[in-house]
C-alpha cells in the first residue's frame, strides 16, 4: 500500500526562509561592520583627530560615494537591510595620510593595524586594505 503526500506552497516558504535569512546574514555582517570600526577608531593615531573620526561604512565603494557627494547627491551610507542578496559593505578612511599611518609612521600604533583589526572580525583573504 503506497502513500502519496502533496505539499503546496514549499516555493513559497524555501523563497521566505532565504529571504530572512539573507536579512539575518546582512544584520549580522553590519553589527560587526560597525564593531570593526569602534575598534580602529580607538586604534587609529591621533594627532588632531581627523583620521580617527573620518572611518566610514558603506554598502558602495568610495568611488561611487565621493561621485555622488561630489554631483550634490545626497550620501547614502548603509540604507535598510536588505533581505534579497548578501550585501558587500566598505569600511573606509578618506584621510590622504591613513596609508601612511597603517604602514607605522606613528608610535602610538603598530604597523597593519587595520588589517590586524578587521581580521578580528572578519574571515579574510590576501591582501584586503586598499588604496584608492
């Protein structure tokens, strides 16, 4: 005797969960997002300030953040969580003199203390700190 079970409506669901849990994922991704950038603030040298107070989170390049600043746009930092793809986010530091800073010209931080930083937080591979 075989017994047949038709379940309507598991699309639907299995479209549901990933879409929350993509939202989970994004949610947790930026808690330690904004840790990260607690943490360099405390690590970052200070002088006058300027570096320490310049971290930034995006979900857009700087590239695109400074175009849109520069055509009178109006910054976008993070906007809600999206639940529909696992977002990319940029932690950045305008300050012409960040490299220098992260390469140990000052003694109140260690060389690579980004990239010593970030790591705590998150998985990474290579080469991840770049100049633009």
């Amino acid at each position: 005797m075989a017994v047949s079970v038709k379940i309507t409506g598991i699309n639907s669901t299995f479209k549901d969960l990933s879409q929350e849990t993509t939202k989970l994922i994004n949610n947790a991704q930026r808690i330690a997002a904004f840790q990260a950038i607690a943490d360099l603030q405390f690590k970052t040298p200070v002088d006058q300030g300027r570096a320490r107070s310049s971290w930034l989170i995006t979900n857009t390049n700087r590239q695109t953040y400074d175009s849109q600043v520069s055509r009178g746009k109006p910054p976008v930092y993070l906007g809600p969580v999206k639940s529909s793809v696992v977002e990319s986010l940029y932690i950045t530091n305008g300050t012409p003199y960040i490299q220098n800073l992260n390469a140990g010209s000052s003694v109140q931080a260690p060389p690579r203390f980004i990239e010593n930083t970030v790591s705590k937080y998150f998985r990474t591979k290579g080469n991840f700190v770049k100049i633009i």
